[in-house]
C-alpha cells in the first residue's frame, strides 16, 4: 500500500513552560509526521474556517492533502508544562457535537476527536482512541475493517474495556473487536504488543530532553505507517514507532526519519528504574505548594513512590521534622530537589543526599548558574526543564 487516510482532530495547542504555541492536535501532528514517509497521505478533519485557513500552511509545507468538515468552534488545549494536565477551551461538555466524518480508504489512521468521531470503512485500520474521559470502542460507531490494529495507553485500554491489568485489557479487545495487534503504549516502560499468539514488551528510548505533548499521536502515526502501509509485523513496526517518538520528544521535529532509517537506528535503550524519590522544595507559598504537588504527582506517574515531607510528614517542630527528614533521605533511593530560590532546608537536603552518595536531580529555572556551582559541582543533575527532570531521574543509570 502506499496511500494512508488519517481521520483525527486539529487543535491549537498553547505550553508555557518549555514555550509551544503551534496547531496540531492528533490528527494534524500525525499527519505531519508521515509527510514524505507515506506517498499518498491525506488528512480529514473538523476545523473553523480561521483555523483550517492557517492549518492549510502547515498542509503544503509537510506535503500532505487537506480534507476540512467546518466546525463552528476552535478547540484549545493549554499547557503549564507538558505533563500537567490541560485545559480544554471550550470545556469538553460545551464543544458543540457534530454528525460523524465518513471515511473509506486502503488504510485508515483513525483518532478519537473532541467534536464526534470517525467512522471507518478500510481494509486495514489503526486505531487510537486519544480520550482519557470516555474512550470509545473501535466498532461503536459502526466503523469496520478486514484488520485492525489498537493502539492505546493503559488507562484508554481500562476505559474500553473495564479491565485494569493492561495485557488482559488487550486480551479482551483481541475478541471483542477483533483486532488482529493491539499495543499498549506505557510510556517510560515502552510500548506492549499483545496478539493472539505472544505478549511482546518493546523498549522505549532515551532522549536527552523529553516534550512529552503528541508522543502519543507520532507512535500511532509511525506504527500505522510501518504496519498498515509497509506491512511490517507488528513488534517491528512497534520498535520503529518507540524510535520516532525518542527522536521527537527531543527535539520536536517533524516529520520524522524514513522507516528504513528508523528500523536501522540503535538507540540507547530506556531502563526505567522505579524506587522511592525523596522530594525536596520549599511549599510556604502557593506557588510553591503547587510545584510541589506538581512534582509529586508527575513523579508518580513515570513510576515513582514519592515521600514528600509536606505530605507524609507535615508542619512541626524543628526537633521531630528533621530527624523523619533525615531519616527519609537515608531510605530513599533518590531525591528530587526544586532549587528556584535556593531555599536553604532545600539544599540541606541536597548536600545530606550527596553525601550519602545518593543520585540527585534538580529542577531550576531562575537561578544563576554561580549560584548552583556547589550543587552542580557535587554531582547533582540541574536541569532548567521540569518534565525533562522528572524522566530523567525515572531513566537513571
């Protein structure tokens, strides 16, 4: 095959921290990731007139066709970093909902969207429901294919089908839709692939920074790419897909590299390393109680356990908080320090930690590189990018 169909949407997308303020959405990231990959590549979407006016640009400059249902309203998906979670404007219950796109194609990269859905005729099909509130199954909407391919992460696979344990998940999308592959896309743990013969895992891979907003919309566009339009089998076309979204969240281009390039690379396999995160910052203000949520629940995401003196230990005398901070620091694994304004309980902590030999990975945006000389020269990792942080001390050695 050499002509692909991506159905999906296109929204503005706004990220204050790394700064991002680009048009895309799933539908649009796909399709510019596969412009000059795939031949043949077309997009069809919803978008308001406005919006599909500026989005024709990025059509010509990637080399893909255009196909626009008007819709009457722009979507905006807001960022503080690309772990938080978004704001939807408008709100997801106020986007007004349109009839379904009709699509039929050799090869369909079909994702969920936030006006309505995209209903499928095609001889081969992948899949991604792109919904963290109500994944939809494959076949709810009347869409159909001779194969099918389910691309999802561990939370769409529970939605779709009420199992939590990612594998048998997969299982039962295997019978219930017929799928020929479904992948589970795991993040720092990499990617599943799950047929009816064999469980498959499949590294992910390291990159030195990490813009986590539309990996996941790069790894179906790359897996459709190699499986459903090359025809590679699904582990090899899984491992491509891995190696896309490394070269991607570091560096944000697209499209990206030739299949053959990619199937060829040898990237340095990522290893997440789980273990407790002793978390050091300062949390007297809002502003840094909410960075300190923040940094918890985004370290618990990429598999951390978090102890957090604000959480697990709370306000309290000198005397009885420093010895269970103390204490912490010597049972951890390793600690996560937010250096913006140098407060001093912090780098106490910090130094202990070194001291003990234990790996340290900071996060400061505002602070001078003079003043982090000590930190940065007892081996302590800084880094001036919050999500790049958090992985890399999830990637370890």
């Amino acid at each position: 095959m050499t002509r692909l169909t991506v159905v999906g949407g296109v929204y503005r997308e706004r990220c204050s921290w790394p700064e991002w303020d680009q048009v895309f959405g799933s539908g649009g990231r796909a399709a510019a990731a596969l412009g000059g990959v795939v031949p043949d590549l077309e997009l069809v979407t919803y978008a308001e007139p406005e919006l599909a006016r500026h989005f024709a640009g990025y059509a010509e400059m990637y080399g893909f066709n255009l196909r626009v249902v008007e819709a009457p309203q722009r979507v905006t998906f807001e960022y503080v970093h690309p772990m938080s979670l978004p704001v939807i404007r408008p709100s997801p219950g106020l986007i007004t909902r349109l009839p379904p796109i009709d699509v039929t194609g050799e090869a369909v990269l079909r994702f969920g969207m936030m006006e309505s859905t995209g209903r499928v005729r095609a001889e081969v099909c992948v899949y991604d429901p792109q919904s963290a509130f109500s994944p939809e199954l494959f076949s709810a909407n009347g869409s159909a294919t001779g194969r099918l391919a389910v691309v999802a992460n561990r939370g769409e696979i529970a939605g779709m089908t009420g199992v939590r344990e990612p594998v048998e998940g997969a299982r039962a999308l295997l019978v219930s839709e017929r799928a020929e592959v479904v992948v589970v896309k795991a993040g720092t743990d990499g990617a599943i692939v799950v047929t009816a013969e064999a469980v498959i895992p499949v590294h992910a891979y390291r990159s030195e920074r990490t813009f986590t907003i539309g990996s996941g919309d790069v790894f179906a566009a790359a897996f459709a790419a190699a499986w459903g339009v090359r025809g590679l089998d699904p582990v090899a076309s899984a491992r491509i897909a891995s190696v896309a979204v490394s070269e991607y969240v570091d560096s944000r281009a697209l499209p990206i590299r030739d299949m053959r390039e990619l199937a060829a690379a040898d990237p340095r396999p990522l290893v997440a390393r789980p273990g407790e995160v002793y978390l050091a910052g300062p949390f007297f203000t809002m502003a840094q109680r909410w960075q300190i949520d923040e940094a918890r629940r985004c370290l618990a995401e990429v598999g951390m356990r978090v102890f957090s003196p604000f959480h697990d230990i709370g306000p309290g005398l000198a005397g009885d908080v420093a010895p269970a901070d103390i204490a912490a620091i010597e049972r951890c694994d390793a600690l996560f320090a937010v250096l913006d304004g140098l407060d001093p309980g912090t780098l106490y902590e910090v130094g202990y930690a070194r001291a003990l030999g234990k790996p340290v990975y900071g996060f400061a945006q505002v602070v001078k590189d003079e003043d982090l000389k000590m930190v940065v020269g007892s081996g302590c990792l800084v880094y001036d990018d919050f999500v790049t942080a958090v992985h890399q001390l999830a990637w370890r050695p």
